[in-house]
C-alpha cells in the first residue's frame, strides 16, 4: 500500500480578528498536490483572509499554516516573501496587472524577479502568452486589452514560473460567464498539466464547478463539502 502524498498545505484552527470583528474562526483547510480546491461562501465570510493566511500575506492571531511541513509563522518576512516568488502564484479579480509594461513584460515579470535573464524569460513568458490564447497581445499594454484578455495574461504571468500552489482570488469575478468560462478552463487545464494546485475563492457555482472540491465558508469557518457529503 502506498500512503497518500504528504498534503503541500494544511491550515488548522485559524482565527484573525480585525478590531472586534473575527474574519476566521477556526477555519481549516488542507490542499494537496494538484487538486484544485474551491472556496465558496457569503461575501465577508473570510474567503479572501483564509487564502492571504494560507499564502503568507496575511498572519493569523492564532492557529498554524503548514507549507510542505513547514509552519509559516515561524519563517522571517523575507524567507515568506522569496516562498511567494518561488512556489505561489497569484491571480486577483482585476487582473493587478503592471499598466507600464507590456503583457509580455507582465508575464515574464516574476522570472525577471527570480533572476532570470530578460531574454530567456520573455520567451517562456511567450509560450505561455500562446497557451492562454493571447499570443497577438504580447506588445500591448493592459490599458489596451478586454477584462478577460487581462485576466487570461494574469493567468500566464500567475503560471510561468511552475509554482506549486496557484491562489485565485474571484479571478472572474469581473468578467460575464462566457469568458469567466474560458478562463477557469485555460487555468484548470494549465494547473492539470503542470501539476500545481489551485485555491480558488469564488461566489458562483458555475466557476467553483472547474473545482475537485469544495470548501464552504461561514462566519469564519469552513465546512469540506465532500467530508460533510
Ligand atoms: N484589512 C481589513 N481590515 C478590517 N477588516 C477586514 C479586513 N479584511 C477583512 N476584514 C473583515 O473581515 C471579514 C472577512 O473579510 P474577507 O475579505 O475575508 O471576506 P470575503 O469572504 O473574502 O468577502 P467577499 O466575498 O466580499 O470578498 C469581513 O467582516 C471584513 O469586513
Ligand atoms: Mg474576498
């Protein structure tokens, strides 16, 4: 008998309060390698503060994140940061793309951060500007591209530097369902093909369907869908 895979995050007992307000409560949360996880749930229910916790952007008053075994309270601001650069990577509901610089620039900005040389990184950043369906936006800034061709960059930008844990937070929040579709289908299949994991927050059912489970949050705490099944 084989075990199962060691989980690459587990999340136990969060809790975080802002004022006198508790965003998480107890929440918990475990992924493994390459599955993607939807978190659902009403707006203020903790969805965005569990995934900041889980990514290291945000610490928890009270409770443990584990990445890959080790617990990310006890990691110095610099070595959460080069995690995030290395093994994480980001998409958000507006895209948060640089407008300075071109698509093909955004997407090559994290392995530029990384060290790597400008060449190299725009043309890897280039065949993943082709993999999303973007290739003719390479020169454009994101002043110039749709809501759903900006996110279909972030997605690329979110994936080109193999990272282990992809967190999305409404990453078609701002897009109507056609291209919402397309988007969650393009970053589905590219987590699939690359073995990351994804953590996706979302409201819409339809979206969270691209999911292999469910997560619900409320007041701060989180229900497995499929335990709970
Ligand atoms: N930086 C902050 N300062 C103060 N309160 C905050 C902050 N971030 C979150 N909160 C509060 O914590 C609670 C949970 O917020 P959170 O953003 O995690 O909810 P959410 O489920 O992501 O909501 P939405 O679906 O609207 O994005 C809310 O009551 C919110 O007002
Ligand atoms: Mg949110």
């Amino acid at each position: 008998m084989t075990a199962a895979p060691e989980p690459l995050l587990v999340a136990t007992d969060l809790r975080k309060a802002y004022g006198p307000t508790p965003a998480l409560d107890g929440a918990e949360l475990t992924v493994r390698a390459g599955e993607v996880v939807a978190v659902m749930g009403p707006s203020g229910s903790g969805k965005s503060t569990l995934l900041h916790c889980l990514a290291g952007i945000v610490t928890p008053d009270s409770g443990d994140v584990r990445y890959r075994g080790q617990q990310m309270s006890l990691m110095s601001d610099g070595e959460r940061s080069a995690l995030r650069r290395t093994d994480f990577g980001f998409v958000f509901q507006f895209g948060q793309l640089v407008p300075e610089l071109t698509c093909l620039e955004n997407v090559a900005m994290p392995l530029r951060l990384a060290g790597r040389r400008r060449k190299d990184a725009e043309a890897l950043a280039a065949t993943w500007l082709e993999r999303l369906e973007v290739t003719d936006l390479a020169g454009k800034r994101p002043g110039e591209v749709s809501g759903g061709q900006g996110q279909r960059v972030a997605v690329a930008r979110a994936l080109v530097g193999a990272p282990r844990v992809v967190f999305a937070d409404e990453p078609t929040g701002a897009l109507d369902s056609l291209n919402g579709e397309r988007v969650m289908r393009l970053l589905t299949d590219a987590a699939h093909d690359t073995g990351a994991a994804v953590v996706l927050v979302t409201h819409e059912p339809r979206v969270a369907a691209y999911s292999d489970r469910e997560i619900v949050v409320r007041d701060g705490k989180s229900r497995d869908m499929e335990r709970a099944a």
